[in-house]
C-alpha cells in the first residue's frame, strides 16, 4: 500500500515550471490538514488585507492541495468541502 500525504495550504498554484506561487500574496506556508482550515486561513489573509489597505483591497490566496510534496486543483469532493463552509 502506498500512503499518500495530502495537505492543504491557501495559496496559488505556481508558475508553470518554477517553484514560484503565481499569486500576489503567495503561499501561506502552513501544511493545513483540512480543506476548511486552509479556507479560514485565506479568509483571515484577506481581512488582514482589508485591515491593512481598504474594503477594495483583498487577498488573492485560494485554497490548494498539496499531494506528496506536489501542489495540485482540488478534486470534486474537495471543491464540494470547499463550497460547504465559503
Ligand atoms: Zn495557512
């Protein structure tokens, strides 16, 4: 049996073929192990842009998975765990 780590970061995907967040804020550099953590953590990082620069501005990290040291979308189920508590 292989085990798979998964966790999840509020972040971006990088850009392609380089180890560099493709967002603004960049990563949030935790290792969340549920969906709704990372999610609360991107929804704190976008108060504390709101608190910092205005109601306009906001935080430009989403919710990613990580699989084995490799980020990744998330899957159906997890977009679903996503929807569920955003
Ligand atoms: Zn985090």
């Amino acid at each position: 049996m292989i085990a798979v780590t998964t966790i999840y970061i509020a972040g971006s995907m990088n850009h392609p073929g380089t180890t560099l967040p493709a967002n603004v804020r960049g990563d949030c550099g935790h290792g969340h192990r549920t969906v709704a953590a990372a999610a609360r953590c991107a929804a704190a990082d976008d108060r504390s842009c709101k608190i910092g620069h205005g109601p306009h501005a906001g935080s430009d990290r989403t919710v990613i998975a990580v699989e084995d040291g490799r980020k990744r979308p998330l899957n159906d189920r997890e977009l679903l765990e996503l929807d569920a508590v955003t």
